[in-house]
C-alpha cells in the first residue's frame, strides 16, 4: 500500500472505518496481491488492468469503477445502493443489509480473473 492510500486510511472517521475495513478485507481476501494506491483522492485498489476506487464520505462509503453488469443483481436486490451512474453509495447505518457474499460477488466482476 502506497504511503498516500495508508494516510487516507489511517483518517477516516471512526463511525465509517467498520464499513470501510469491510469493505478493505474483502477486496483483499479475493485480491491479496491488489496495490492499493491513492487516485481521485482516495484508495484505489489495483489488480491487473482494473481498478476498483472505494471512497468514504459523510454517508459512508461509496463505490467506483465497479461492473455494473454484476452490479445489476446487487442493485435488483437493493436498488437504494444507486446514487447517480457508475456510484454505489453504501450508508454506514444500512449496510449490514449487504452481504460479504453480494459485496465479494461484486469486487470479483469489478477486479477481473486471478482473484482467489
């Protein structure tokens, strides 16, 4: 993890890091060798060709760069995760409503072949 993504981390408020750390361990569980770098101002999670960009917010944290083929699923499931195209918005409050399972299913089709 570059020096700036670890900053970035290392800040975040304490009511969004569970989520953000959720989300932080399944990426990184499917994709233990993804870099973890800081691009549009917050982490970027690279493997491969592909980028998945995880930013927290006031709401909590919301998703970038994410297969929205996949995501259709996800969003049929819970159609509030939109927030405008190509955003998914995951409110710290809600989101044990999300499965490791739906969110895993997601980073997989986002990140590409070679997760584990």
């Amino acid at each position: 993890m570059d020096a700036a993504a670890q900053t970035y981390i290392d800040a975040i408020a304490a009511e969004h890091r569970p989520l953000f750390d959720r989300m932080h361990r399944l990426i990184l569980q499917t994709y233990p060798e993804a870099d973890v770098v800081l691009s549009y101002g917050m982490p970027t999670y690279r493997a491969g060709d592909r980028r998945l960009h995880v930013g927290v917010w006031r709401h909590g944290v919301s998703v970038y760069g994410w297969d929205q083929e996949a995501g259709a699923g996800l969003l049929a499931r819970h159609p509030q995760l939109l927030s405008g195209k190509g955003t998914l918005r995951l409110w710290s409050q809600d989101a044990h409503d999300v499965t490791d399972e739906e969110l895993s299913a997601l980073v997989r089709a986002s990140l590409g072949p070679g997760g584990a």
